[in-house]
C-alpha cells in the first residue's frame, strides 16, 4: 500500500512539473518592422545650434535644429526604443583627449561638470506620438559618438533637462 501512494505522489509531482515548465511563458513579441525612411532626413539642415546654445534659448516649446554627439552616459540609449542622448560637440569625450585610454569615451566621464547644460534626450515618435518600439541603433544604424542632426520640437522638463522630439533625422557617417 505505501509503494501505491509513492508511485502517486511521484506521478502528481511529475505531472505538476511537466504543466509549469511546458505552460507559461511565452518569448516576448519581435520587435515590429518599422521603416526608418520617413524620420530621417536626405541633407543636413542649414544653421544647426549646438545643444548647450539651444539649452540656453529654449522657453516653453520651440522648433530647433539642433546638432550633437550620441553620448552623455554609460548607456545614452532607451532599451527598445527610438531614443538616445546627445552631446554639444564642444564638450570634450575621452577620445578627444591625447594618451587617453577610456573604454567608454561616449559617457563623458573626463567632462562630467560640463554635461547638465549640454546634453538633451532626442525621441522619435509615430503618428500617434508614442516613442517608436524599435532600439534607435537597430532602426537608424547609429552607435555612441556618432553625431546627429535633430529637427524638431524642444521642451524643458521641471529640472531643466532638454528634450527633443524629432521631426527629422540626419545621420552622419
């Protein structure tokens, strides 16, 4: 009799087993093919301001042009999404610096005083103003001290931070 509420026990657990590593989860969607073409631009725009001249111009909500550096912190990126930071070229990144070794010259880390007011957050939205689900690296093919030209609106949050939502993308190579 105990060997029969042995086997029965073994058979539910094993059953129990199979039902939770065969049941649930389920691998997260593919990102959506999303064309690049109608965010990105085929000339640079005329008279680009560098981001810290923009930071110091913009009130309330203005259109900008404004030109930079991918960079600004370790990961400059927003994971998934069509998002990343741009740097004021004026600012200097380790490369910049002769002799200096940095593994990650893109984070700034040789001019962290110089950052607060030279950096801004670009995003680019769909149709519906949402950030567009695809990683900015994937769908532009753009990499940390790469610079860009953004076309757009800029606002300032509550602590000052620089946001620019792109109507327009150019890509240098």
């Amino acid at each position: 009799m105990t060997i029969n509420y042995r086997l029965i026990a073994t058979g539910c657990l094993l059953g129990l087993m199979m039902l939770i590593g065969c049941g649930g989860g389920e691998a997260p969607p593919p990102e959506a093919a999303i064309d690049a073409t109608p965010y990105l631009l085929e000339t640079a725009p005329e008279e680009a301001l560098e981001v810290a001249s923009v930071h110091q111009s913009v009130a309330g909500t203005s259109d900008v042009v404004v030109v930079g550096k991918i960079g600004g912190s370790l990961n400059p990126w927003i994971e998934g999404r069509s998002a990343f930071n741009i740097v004021d070229r004026k600012v200097k990144s380790c490369t910049d610096i002769p002799g200096d070794g940095c593994p990650t010259p893109w984070d700034y880390c040789c001019s962290q005083s110089d950052l607060a007011k030279s950096t801004a957050l670009v995003k680019v939205v769909g149709a519906d103003g949402k950030l567009l689900a695809a990683d900015a690296r994937r769908l532009f093919g753009v990499k940390e001290l790469q610079t860009v030209v953004v076309r757009g609106t800029a606002t300032k949050d509550d602590n000052g931070n620089l946001v620019v939502v792109s109507t327009g993308l150019f890509i240098t190579k």
